[in-house]
C-alpha cells in the first residue's frame, strides 16, 4: 500500500482493536465474515471499489453511500468499521479492497487471540501448505481459479475436518479466493506471517534435507532471533534434494548454505572456464 491507504488502513485497525477489546470470540467472526463478504463484493465490483475510494467525494459521502447500501445486511460493528475504512483516502481502489479483505483477516486472528489459539492457527496453516505442496495434483486442485471457490473450500473443510481450528479453516477459505491477488501458497504464508506478526514474531522457512532436532531449531530460533530483535517461530521444510546443509528464509532475506547451492555454484564456475 501507498503512504494515504497504510494511514486510512491504520485508522480502522485501530477502531478494530477498540472494537474486540473484551468481546466474545464468536460475536468477532461474525464481524469477521461481515467484512470478508463485504470484501468479496469489491472484488466482484470494481465500480464500487472506485466509487467508495473516489478521492473527489468527501469521505462522509463515501460512508454514507455504502451506509445506504448495506444498512440492515451486515451487523452493526461491520458497519461501522467498513465506514471508518471508506472515509479514508486510498492511493487507489485495489487498496481499498486489500484493506477491506485484510480487515477481516485481522478480526479473525483478533478472534483467535481472545480465544488463545494463535500459536495453534499458525501451525495449522503451515501444516496445511505443506500438505498441498507435497501433493501435486491436490495443489492443482486447490488452486485452480476457474473451479467455483466453495468447491475447492468443500474439498479444504474435508482435508481438515478434525485437524484443525474454526479459524484457520476459515483463513484457509481465504488463501482459496486469493488474499491479495496471491496464489494459493503465497496466500498461506502471508497469512501464517500475519500471524506470526500478531504473536509479535518473525517467521523463519527453513529448508533442509533431514528434520530438525529440536536443540537445532531451538538454537536456530535464538541466533536468529539475536539478528532480528525478536522472537522467531522457525517453520521447517524437509527437502532431501537440497542434500544438506539448510536454506533460511525470513521475509525478503535468504540465506541459502545448502550442499546443493555450493554444487551449483562450483557447476557454473567450471563451466565459465
């Protein structure tokens, strides 16, 4: 997002934490879903989307004409959360509809929080993404933009039934529309990261070709914590092709020190001789 959209976003994540504070779980999904539906109809009308972040219309104009629309048909807290969004100004209307989708995303791990199931989420939906990856035609399955999204989400409510959370089927359901115009696995890890932000974490993808201990990914966690002044949740990866050493990923950094870089390295060094 542009300078105008982050602030206009900020503003409403602030009334959000006002909102939740002290409320029930479940009155914060049904909030949640309000705003995630209401995301889902900017998707479908672009129209709309630049009518509510129409920067000639002042912005009472711009609450008043969704206010009109949706009075009656999303609960009250919704409501007044997607007016405090609109009156904003945004740099363009696909940042109103990434604001409006995130919004919801973040009453859902607010949820989440209230109920102490954060660390749980996280987890879930890292699991989740390692399952669909490891499994090709699954993988297409789920991503396949041209199948109606309820249909791959059945097939997601299937996979998990028992396995996971209320909340992280329902995030699970947002990856599967594409949060932010991402792929499927991109829209996982950028949740799993939102929650780990939530947790006031970073999160570490690490690669390696054996699992883990958990001594190494203790000490992994505090050297890299060490780095990034924060607690690291590591999230790991087995890869036997990468042959060994690990390949380290958090947020745009990567540190690859895999046997298989070091080959490809040599490989091309050789080859410029």
């Amino acid at each position: 997002m542009q300078a105008a959209s982050r602030e206009s976003y900020r503003a409403a994540v602030e009334h959000l934490t006002t909102h939740t504070r002290g409320a029930q779980p479940d009155a914060v999904v049904a909030t949640a879903n309000d705003l995630l539906a209401v995301a889902g109809l900017l998707r479908r009308e672009p129209r709309l989307r630049r009518a509510l972040s129409e920067p000639a219309r002042s912005g009472a104009d711009r609450a008043g004409l969704l206010g009109d629309m949706l009075r009656g048909k999303i609960d009250a807290a919704a409501l007044d959360l997607l007016a405090t969004l609109v009156s904003g100004r945004w740099s363009a209307p696909s940042e109103l509809l990434d604001g409006a989708e995130r919004l919801g995303v973040e009453a859902l791990l607010a949820s989440a929080d209230a109920a102490g199931d954060l660390g749980e989420v996280e987890d879930e939906l890292f699991r989740f993404g390692q399952v669909v990856a490891a499994e090709p035609a699954l993988a297409a399955a789920l991503g396949d933009a041209t199948a109606p999204v309820e249909q791959r989400a059945a097939l997601a409510r299937d996979l998990l039934a028992g396995k996971a959370r209320p909340i992280t089927v329902r995030l699970v359901e947002v990856a599967l529309s594409g949060f932010g115009g991402r792929s499927l696995a991109g829209s996982l890890s950028r949740l799993v990261e939102l929650v780990g932000e939530r947790r006031d974490r970073q999160i570490a993808y690490v690669t390696v070709a054996a699992p883990l201990t958990e001594d190494e990914e203790r000490r992994l966690g505090a050297r890299l914590a060490a780095i990034y002044g924060r607690e690291v949740s590591v999230k790991q990866t087995v890869d036997p092709g990468v042959l060994g050493g690990a390949s380290v990923r958090v947020g745009s950094d990567l540190y690859d020190g895999t046997v298989l870089r070091r080959l490809n390295e040599t490989r091309n060094a050789l080859a410029k001789r």
